[in-house]
C-alpha cells in the first residue's frame, strides 16, 4: 500500500480556490440581504397598506350596500316623519291649538268614562316663546275613571299641565266624585 502525500504547491491552490469561494458565497450572500431591505422591505410596506387600503374600501362599499338596501324603508320613515312635523307643527298654530285643546279633553273624557258639568277656558297669558291657556274643567266620574282621564290626557301629546285639583264625594251608587281641574296648555309660537 502506498501512502499518497499531497503536494503542498496543490494543497496551497485548493485552500486559495476554497477561501475565495468562500468570499463569492459571502458577498453573494451579503449582496442579498442588502437587496432584500433596500428591494423588498419597503415593497412588503406598500404592498400591506395597498391590502388594508383594499380592505377599508370593501368595508365602505358593504355598508353603502347595506345602506342602499334599506332607502325604501329610509324614505317611509322620513314621509311618516315629515306627516308628524306637519300636524305638530298645525297643532301648535292658530285657531287649531283650541280645536285640538277641546277635542283632546273631550275624546278623553268620552274614552274614560267621565262626564262633563263645564269647561271653562280663561285668560290666554302670551310668553316670549310660547302662549299658556289657563282652564277650569267641573266633571263627575268614578274614581278610578278620573285616574284613566288623567291618563290619557298625559298621553294626548298636547303640553297640557294640572296644577291643582279638587274632589268632593257625592253619596250615590254606585260613588262618584265631584272633580274640579285646574290646567293650564302650553302653545308654541
């Protein structure tokens, strides 16, 4: 067997081809990651806020989508909206606001059960904002129909306001009171 020993002047060629090798593979490598962030780092920004820019305007465009689908029902509320500003706005005008005042308490009165011995309106008081009608209503009910009149007045939408009241009892069957109002409705100028 015969023992091969390299010879230097080759040995020193390989480790000078190895060691440049070994430089190419380095700045190669080097040459890389420096393309990688000046190239494709700041292309990964743009291309992440070009998404979220995507995402944002689907978003927008969904709730316009939703939003168009519902203008039939959009345009139904505004209309019946607009019908409650008008007769608002009539109620609180003109000769009308008494018509509604005396329609109010009497449509109550019919609903409850309470009958009426006199309505009585006194002197109209003119604010800077708004007029008030002072009124005396004299009616006999049940007591607890007088609770419902009240009631429904309250729930009249009209500005009506009682600042006193007084019940005498009348011996009868079955018992009835004797009611007497004092109000006072408020009118928007």
């Amino acid at each position: 067997m015969k023992l091969i020993i390299p010879d230097i002047k080759s040995t020193k060629g390989y480790l000078k081809e190895k060691k440049e090798t070994i430089l190419w593979l380095g700045g190669i490598s080097l040459t890389a990651v420096v393309v990688f962030f000046l190239l494709y780092l700041p292309l990964i920004g743009v291309i992440s806020r070009t998404v979220q820019r995507w995402h944002t305007t689907v978003q927008k465009i969904d709730e316009s989508k939703r939003m168009i689908a519902q203008i039939n029902y959009l345009t139904k509320q505004n209309s019946l909206l607009k019908e409650q500003l008008l007769k608002f706005n009539r109620s609180l005008t003109g000769e009308e606001e008494l018509s509604n005042l005396l329609k109010t308490l009497i449509e109550s009165a019919k609903k409850s059960d309470v009958d009426f011995i006199s309505i009585r309106p006194l002197k109209e008081r003119d604010k800077e904002r708004h007029k008030e009608l002072p009124f005396r209503l004299e009616l006999t009910s049940k007591y607890h129909n007088l609770g419902k009149y009240i009631n429904l007045l309250h729930k009249s939408g009209s500005l009506i306001k009682i600042e006193e009241i007084s019940l005498s009892s009348e011996k009868t069957t079955p018992p009835e009171v004797e009611v007497k109002i004092g109000g006072v409705a408020f009118f928007i100028k």
